[in-house]
C-alpha cells in the first residue's frame, strides 16, 4: 500500500485517447491511478493499477474502487471518461444501440460514481469529473445524435445535482463539454469534415481535454461548472 498521504483518481475508458492522456496527466500530478477498460493491459507503474471490465457492468465499478481502496487506501478523484457516441438520424437507432448507450454512458457513470462518492465521504472529500459533450448544450442537424444527448445531458444535470448535494461535505462534481476529439474513434478520412463542425476550424486534441480536467482538479472553488472544450462551438456558428 502506498502512502495514505498521495492522493489517488479512478479514470474510466483509459486505454486510450483522452483516457490514456488523464492517467499520465494525474500521475504527474503525483496521484496514483486506478486505470480502467475493458482492453486494458496491466502497468509496469507501481503508481497504476489496471481494472479490466465493462464498466456498464457494477462488478467492474466495485473491483476498480476496491482496487484503490486495497492498494492506495483511498479514492480522491474521479473522471468519468468512458463513453459512446453513435451518431444516427432518431428513427435509425436500433434497440441494441439504445441500450448500448445507456449501459455505458449512464448505468456506468451511476454504478462507480455512487461507490466513489461513498468513499469521499468517509474520507471527508474529494472531486468527481465526467466528459460529456457539446452537442448537449448545442444540437447540429449535421451531427444526429440524440442518444448522446439524451445520456451525456443527463450526466451534465447529475453534475449540477450531485455538486449542490455534497457542497458543504468536501466533495466537489464538475464535468468538460468537449467538442469532436481527435481520438481512435474518428477515423482519418472524417477529420476535414468534422473540423469544419467547430468555429476554430480544427478538431480538438486529447491533450485539450486533459487539460481542462486538470484545471478542474486545481480549482478548489469550482464546482457544479460544465466546462466547454469545444472549439467556440458553445458560442455560436460562422456564417
């Protein structure tokens, strides 16, 4: 067990892009990391700790806190990263997408968020951040996708929620409203077409939403706040 005095993140869908990203940032920061995926491999890192498992499933959630608790002795910080986004017209979603969502994006984020919190508030604090995205706050006909909307919109309102709940117990619920990021789940030839989606005329970079959610970390007197990462998409359109 390390030092009870380091301070330790959980960080979902961490195999890669803006995932892999946030586990080296929290480490820097000198926090030990519990890494979760369902294809990750384990850490040659004596600071992180890899979970491998479906994070809609609460089995998952329940080894990945424990695996902090047993190995570091505490959970401080929690970024709810995994996501997916099926970009569809409404009426072309199937049943299967439908409950692919929302296993994910919201069974997920309630089933580690709740255990998480739980631990917080044993140890009298700490901080949770979900990834969401800009389309909730700013629909684009040219990007269909309700059920992003429908699940990420939800966890926004859970943020606001959630934050004025535990406002004078220490812990703190933020999120980051990305626009599109140039992850593995956009492939290459997307890239031009979906850079024009943002008034800045690029896609964003992991390393922007890395970013961003290190701010939060830092910002004690932040809290409730959805933070956009999107380009100027939040502000309006060119013409």
């Amino acid at each position: 067990m390390s030092n009870q005095q380091q301070k330790v993140a959980v960080i979902t869908g961490a195999s890669q892009g803006i995932g892999a990203g946030l586990v080296e940032a929290y480490r820097k920061l000198g926090h030990a990391v519990v890494a979760v995926s369902r294809t990750i491999s384990p850490s040659g890192d004596p600071g992180t700790v890899t979970v491998q498992g479906d994070i809609a499933e609460r089995a998952t959630a329940e080894r990945a806190i424990a695996a902090a608790v047993e190995r570091f002795g505490r959970v401080d910080t929690l970024v709810n990263n995994a996501g997916i986004f099926v970009a569809k017209p409404f009426t072309d979603y199937t049943l299967d997408d439908y409950h692919a969502v929302r296993a994910v994006n919201i069974d997920g984020f309630y089933h580690i968020t709740q255990l998480a919190i739980a631990r917080m508030l044993d140890q009298g604090g700490g901080h949770v951040v979900s990834i969401t995205t800009s389309l909730v706050d700013n629909a684009d006909a040219r990007v269909p996708s309700v059920l992003a909307s429908l699940s990420k919109g939800g966890l926004q309102a859970a943020t606001k929620s959630l934050a004025i709940e535990y406002a004078t117990r220490g812990i703190r619920v933020n999120a980051v409203s990305p626009g599109t990021i140039k992850t593995p789940m956009h492939p290459e030839e997307t890239h031009e077409a979906l850079a024009a989606l943002h008034p800045v005329g690029r896609m964003g970079e992991p390393g922007d939403v890395v970013d961003a959610v290190v701010f939060l970390e830092n910002a004690p007197f932040v809290t409730g706040e959805i933070l956009h990462v999107d380009g100027g998409m939040s502000a309006g359109h060119r013409a």
